[in-house]
C-alpha cells in the first residue's frame, strides 16, 4: 500500500516536471524565438496543411500511450493538464492562432448568439468548467458544460467509462458526477466573459423524485442564467435511474412550463432547449415533436448516447457493460433522428450530436437539418485535429 502510495507521488511529480518543462520550452519559443524565420513558416505549414498533422500525431502516437491507462483517469489527469495551461493567456493566444485559421471560419447566427463556426464541445466532457479558455484555444465554437445538478454528487462508482476501440466507441455510466451548481456558478464567473456561446447542461441529483424535477431544474437555470449563453434540458441521460421517463408529455409539460416561466424575470431571453435519447419509439418521438411545437421549445440537441448494442463488435465484457454507448455506432441512429425531426419541425434549430468522427460525418448531419455539431468521442478517438479540422467546414 505504501509502497503503491509512493509509486503514484513519483508518477505525479514526474507529471509535474514534464508539463513544467514542455510550458517552458513553449515560453521560451513563444518569447524569444519569433525572430526566427522557422516559426512562421512552421505555423504556415500548420495552418495550410488539409489533413492536420496534428491529427496524424495524435492518432499514432499519442493515442496509443493514453489508451494503456484507465480512461477516466486520462481525462482526469488531461482536463486537469488543460486547466493549468489555460491559466497563462499568452499561452492559449499563441496557441490558438497556430491552431485556428480565423480567415477560414464561418460564424452562424442562431437564437441571438453568435457562433464562430460549427462545431461544440459536448457535454459531460468538461462537466464542472476547469478549462473552458482551453477548448476556445483548440478552436471550440460553442462549448457545452455540465450536466450540472443543484447540488454537488460523486455520480456512480468506478470504474464507469469503458472504452470499446474495435467499434470506436464508449460506453459510460458517469451518473452525473459534477460540482454542483454554486461551485459551477464560481468558476463560470472566474472564466469571465467569454469569445463563444457557452451552454449550461442541466440534469437533476440522483435523490430528486420526477415530480420534484421541475424545481430542480429551475434551481439551476436561476443560479446560472448570467452566465450562459444557452441552456440544455438533459431528461436523456440512462445514468440516473428513471430520468428518461421525463420524456414523457408530461413532464416535459411541467419542466418547460416552470423553465419558461423563470426566464420572464430576467432582461435577456435566453434559449432551453431539450436534448433526446435516440431510443425513443416512434409514438414517443411524434409526441415529443408535437410539444414541442405546442410550448415553441426553442431548440432540441439530437442525440444522447443510447442503450442500444446491435452490430457491436467488441468482446462482450465490454459490450455488456451498463451505459449509454457513444462514437461510431450511434452515428447514422442519431442522424436519421435529425432527419425526422428536422422534417416535423423544419423551424427549430437542432444541434447534433453522436458519432462524428470526421468533416463528412458533421456534413452528414448538418445536411440532415442540424444546425451547429458537437463532438464527444471522436474527440477522444481523433484527438484536437478534430476540432481544427470541423472548425474550418465551409459550409
Ligand atoms: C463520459 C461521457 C459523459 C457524458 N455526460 C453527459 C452529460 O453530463 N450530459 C449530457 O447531456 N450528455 C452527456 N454525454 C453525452 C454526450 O454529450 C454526447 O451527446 C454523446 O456522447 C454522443 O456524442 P459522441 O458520439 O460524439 O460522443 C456524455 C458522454 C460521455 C461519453
């Protein structure tokens, strides 16, 4: 035990020294080696080259070292990393304009915001905001935080994030781990006012009864109203016993009613939207639809992961694990569900989300009546050329 305790300060102080060397080597490039002709000409080749070679570097290299460690503690430790960095601006400024090609990006104007490009962070990825200036310096445009609960919770026991490389997939069983909403409210102020649209994924504590989710909810969009730009109604994840049952007409009736309700207090109007399961049966689907209509739901964000394991190829201690599976399975399922969608309420703007892993997987989805994208898994399996690479769509 001890032994094992001494082990992991070693492994931790090696951490710090190599993040400690690799920022001081950038700062000292950053600094004194623009007088170099090599500098612009590198960033050149990084800005023009099509296919990033970021994206080469990461998928043989780096890729194969994190895939040996537990996949939460990876995050862990890397949105940890991520969270240091972007605590040096000049750091993220420099980086980002090796990074982004400014000239290349297409902003879209959606609810009164404007986004710079396309392409968002999904939530669940950076839960409690602890590098939000980070994902702006990979190229983010729209960055989606949470799901935050009223009060902090631990989620559910580990391990809780299975990674299934032979699908190109994940699956998890997080159970809404997060901060709560007081802390959040703390670091999105920290964070100050922010370059992209910022949404707030709201979800409810494990304890929370579905009749009392309203107020649950509402606690959260009036603790955070200030700071978002939009807000996402998460009644999709399968991770918290019964929540998929707010579905129903009903309760979505009660949820949005209060939710639309609160924002009359405040100068600013802001969009919620609703987020969906792809498991949805038909009957559900066109109910959903149908109220959306009724109470003029602003928006909807298609798909939460899903239940679903047909086709999978992974050996089954994987496959049979309990959670929402994402990546390349859930692709085509959550674009036909834009589709159907898109065609009833051809209106309302949606954000899609599953399985993008590529610039055509994105056009896929925005030809099939998305508007914006987010990006969780393949950001995991394809790394930041990912993001560079969807942020420059011209479409
Ligand atoms: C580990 C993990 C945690 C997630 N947490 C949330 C969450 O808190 N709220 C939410 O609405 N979606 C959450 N999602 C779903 C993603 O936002 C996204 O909708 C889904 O993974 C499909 O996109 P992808 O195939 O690009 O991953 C999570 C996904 C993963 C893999």
């Amino acid at each position: 035990m001890t032994l094992r305790r001494l082990e992991f300060t070693v492994k931790k102080l090696l951490r710090e020294i190599l993040i400690q060397s690799v920022l001081s080597a950038w700062w000292v490039v950053c600094d004194f080696g623009s007088g170099f002709a090599f500098i612009p000409a590198v960033c050149e080749f990084w800005k023009n080259s099509e296919k990033h070679s970021m994206s080469l570097l990461y998928t043989s290299l780096i890729r194969p070292v994190l895939f040996q460690y537990d996949p939460e503690l990876v995050h862990d430790v890397l949105v940890n990393w991520a969270s240091k960095l972007q605590s040096h601006p000049g750091f993220t400024r420099q980086f980002r304009t090796l990074l982004i090609d400014e000239t290349r990006q297409k902003p879209v104007r959606l609810w009164n915001l404007t986004f710079p490009n396309r392409v968002g962070l999904a939530a669940g990825f950076d839960k409690n905001v602890q590098a939000p200036w980070f994902w702006w310096m990979l190229g983010f445009g729209h960055i989606e935080f949470g799901g935050v609960t009223q009060f902090p919770q631990p989620g559910n026991p580990l391990p809780r994030i299975f990674r299934l490389p032979a699908d190109k997939a994940i699956i998890n069983r997080m159970g809404f781990n997060n901060d709560g909403m007081e802390e959040i409210a703390k670091r999105l102020e920290k964070a100050g006012p922010f370059p992209v649209p910022v949404g707030i994924n709201i979800g409810k504590n494990k304890w929370v009864e579905n009749d009392d989710a309203p107020a649950a909810y509402s606690a959260v969009l009036n603790q955070l109203y200030n700071f978002a730009g939009f807000f996402v109604v998460n009644v999709s994840s399968p991770n918290t016993p019964n929540l998929r049952k707010l579905q129903d007409k009903e309760a979505l009736k009660a949820i949005f009613g209060t939710l639309q309700n609160d924002r009359e207090q405040f100068q600013i109007r802001k969009p919620v939207l609703l987020k969906l399961a792809p498991d949805l049966s038909e009957r559900q689907r066109e109910e959903v639809a149908g109220l959306v209509r009724d109470l003029a739901i602003d928006g909807l964000v298609i798909s939460n992961t899903t239940l679903d394991r047909a086709g999978l190829t992974s050996p089954g201690s994987l496959s049979s694990q309990t959670g929402g599976l994402s990546g390349r399975p859930l692709r085509s399922k959550s674009t036909e569900m834009i589709r159907q969608f898109h065609t009833w309420l051809p209106e309302v703007p949606i954000i899609g989300s599953g399985g993008i892993f590529s610039v055509q997987d994105a056009e896929e989805k925005l030809a099939a009546g998305a508007s914006l994208v987010q990006i969780y898994t393949g950001f995991i399996y394809q790394g930041p050329g990912l993001v560079r690479e969807l942020a420059g769509m011209q479409v």
